[in-house]
C-alpha cells in the first residue's frame, strides 16, 4: 500500500514540516539553551540588545498560527474527503471531536511530561527556570499547552463543521476582533478574572492552572484555515493564486496597526528599535502578531507552490514531518528534553543549540518516516489515524 494517499496536497503538508521544524528550534533554546523569551500581555515581555536573539525566537512565531491555520484546513480537507467516502456530518464531527479529546490525554500523559522534565530539569536561578518561563510555576501543576489549545479549537469545529463559509467567516473574525477588543492590559494584570474569562480569552494563572493557548483567539486563526480549506476544494486553482495577496494584505495590516498604535497590540513597542517594532505580544495573541505571522505563512505557502519545492529532496524531506505532524512534535519534546536534562542542566550558547537542533533532526526524520508508513497503512477508523 502507498505511504502517502494520492489526495494529500504536497505543499500543505511541506509548509506543516518547515513550520515543525522551525519549532524545534525555539524548544531547543529552552531545553538545551536554557534560555527563553516570553512575550505576555502583562508581566513578562523580553527586550532584546541584539539581533541574533531576537531573531532565534521570531523565526518560530510563525509556527503556532500556522499550527491552528493548518489544523482548520486540514478539517475541511478531511470532511470534503470523507463525506466523498460516505460519511455523515455528525460522523465527520464525532471524528474531529474523538481527536480532541485524544489530544487532551495525549498532552496529559505525553506533552506536560516532557515539558515539565525540561523545565524542572534547570536550576531555579536561571532565566529559564520555572519562576521565569511560567511565573508562580514552582512544582508540576496543569499547563494549557498548544495541544490542548488546537484541541479546543477542534471541539468548536466539530460543533460547526456542518455550518456554511459565511458562518465561518462571522466566527473568525468575531474571535480575532472580540479577542484584540477585550483582550486587558498590563494595568489589569491583578485582576481577579474567572477560570472561565482566562481558558477562553487570556494567558496567566486561574485556579491552579496555567493558561498558555486561550481557545477564542487561536481558534479564530483555526477558522480562518477551515475557510481556506473550503476554498482549496471549491477551486484550488483560484485559491492557491490568491494566498500571495492575502499574506501581503495581513503583513502590511500589522505593520500600519503597529505604526499606529493602540488597537490590536495589546502593549506598545519600548523604544524605536525595528526589533521592538517587530516584538509582538503572543500571550495571548495581540491582532498585529496573528495578522503579521499568518500572513508571513500564507506567503511561504505561495512560495511553495511557485517554485515546486516539494519535487525537491530537501522538500520531500519536509513532507515527512508535516505528514505525522503529531508523532514528530511528541517525539521532538522527549528527544531534547532528555537531551537538555542529561547533558545540558546548566545551558549552553547558540552555536550548541543550532548544532543540536540540526543534529536531532535526523533522528526525528526516521522516527517520523517509519511511523507515517505505519500510519498511512491503517484504515480510516483505525485510532493511529488520529495522531
């Protein structure tokens, strides 16, 4: 049986490999490194002296929106296939909702494991010691982490998921619009919001938990990729020609709204450096990082279908990562946790994170490899489908 189904689209699953890969880069620099920047809506938010590591984080802000974005996409193109198979909106939405929940476990018992051996695994002065990437986080405790956020915008897709575009469309832009108009302040950061308020709509500590993705903003991200995805079924042609234009509306929109001021920031730049002006906030996502980052992805998804790269081998390579995208991000987390935890307590420079981030990608290719193989050889309602 062919590893790969002959209605998967090449240069979804590249730019979902390029954006796992670039991911890892960041995970490195906590787990290796033992630095990390932090970019909250109050509290912490890194200042940077110097490009290069300004530049080591910003790189990977592209991943989490391209994360949701292709998540939302990958619904539609699953529910246009498998209602091609047969299949009933209530069983396209009890998939999409089994996964969810699969999700949560998984970051239960897999995610929060790895993350929590990596950052307990530092001494507590350093910046990346547990007070510091997650503030008050002092012993294990629960962390709403990027799984448990695309699994919460998977349930809200399931819900909706028989619902036409113009629906999508009013959700989208209700979460991305309600999020930047009532997403607080830094002078709000002792407010005593409800657990309810900070898992839907703001990163900080509620009732134990730790909040990182907050489902409305990610998922209207989500939403936006379930609308492309409609689109690439509808006419692929038509989509795929007009991607160039979106991503450079969305990029030049965050920049007029960040030389504005105000709206959609959440915290204005510091100083006048073009590396402040690029610092955006992502905890939650302020509207210029969502706009800037989604449109930066939309733009190297044009370039990818413009110059064929996935008939290339560095390109094929890619396709690997994106098309087990779940496998490779559970056993990218464990290989440089134990990495960081063994030989690593006490940090290294950038050099040994870029050479071990490059080096531990050959390793994750195999594992990555042999386990979408092993995938791709089940049925469609068989549970390894799910991961």
């Amino acid at each position: 049986m062919s590893s790969v189904k002959p209605d998967r689209l090449p240069s979804i699953d590249l730019l979902r490999g390029l954006i796992m890969v670039v991911m890892a880069l960041d995970h490195v620099s906590l787990m290796v490194g033992r630095f990390h920047s932090s970019e909250m809506w109050a509290g912490a938010w890194t200042q940077y002296s110097s490009a290069l590591p300004f530049l080591t984080r910003f790189v990977t802000h592209f991943c989490a929106p391209g994360f949701f974005f292709l998540m939302g996409v990958g619904a539609s193109l699953l529910a246009d296939a498998r209602r091609k198979q047969g299949w009933s909106d209530g069983r396209i939405a009890r998939f999409l909702l089994v996964r969810s929940l699969l999700l949560i476990l998984v970051s239960m018992f897999i995610e929060i494991p790895a993350w929590l051996t990596a950052i307990m695994s530092a001494p507590p002065d350093m910046a990346s010691g547990p007070a510091e990437l997650i503030p008050g986080m002092t012993q294990p405790r629960f962390v709403f982490t990027v799984l448990i956020g695309l699994a919460g915008s998977m349930i809200l897709s399931a819900a909706f998921i028989r619902f036409r575009s113009a629906v999508w469309a009013v959700l989208a832009t209700a979460a991305l619009l309600g999020s930047a108009l009532t997403t607080p302040g830094p002078p709000d950061v002792a407010t005593p919001y409800s657990f309810l308020r900070t898992l839907l709509m703001i990163s900080r500590w509620s009732h134990g938990v730790w909040v990182q993705y907050p489902i409305i903003p990610w998922f209207g991200t989500a939403a936006l990729g379930v609308l492309f995805g409609r689109w690439i079924v509808h006419d692929r042609a038509a989509a795929f020609r007009s991607i160039r234009w979106i991503g450079l509306g969305a990029v030049l929109a965050a920049i007029a709204l960040r030389a504005y001021g105000g709206f959609g920031n959440i915290r204005p730049p510091r100083d006048g450096s073009w590396i402040e002006f690029l610092n955006f906030i992502k905890y939650p996502p302020a509207l210029v990082f969502t706009l800037f980052m989604l449109g930066g992805d939309l733009l190297l998804l044009d370039l990818i279908e413009r110059t064929r790269l996935g008939r290339m081998k560095l390109g094929r390579l890619l396709q690997v990562f994106g098309q087990v995208p779940l496998a490779y991000y559970l056993a990218h987390l464990w290989l440089f946790a134990i990495v960081g935890a063994i030989w690593f307590r006490q940090g290294a420079g950038y050099l040994a994170v870029y050479i071990i981030w490059i080096a531990g990608l050959v390793p994750l290719y195999f594992i990555t490899r042999w386990y979408r193989d092993f995938k791709m050889a089940k049925s469609a309602d068989s549970l390894w489908r799910f991961f």
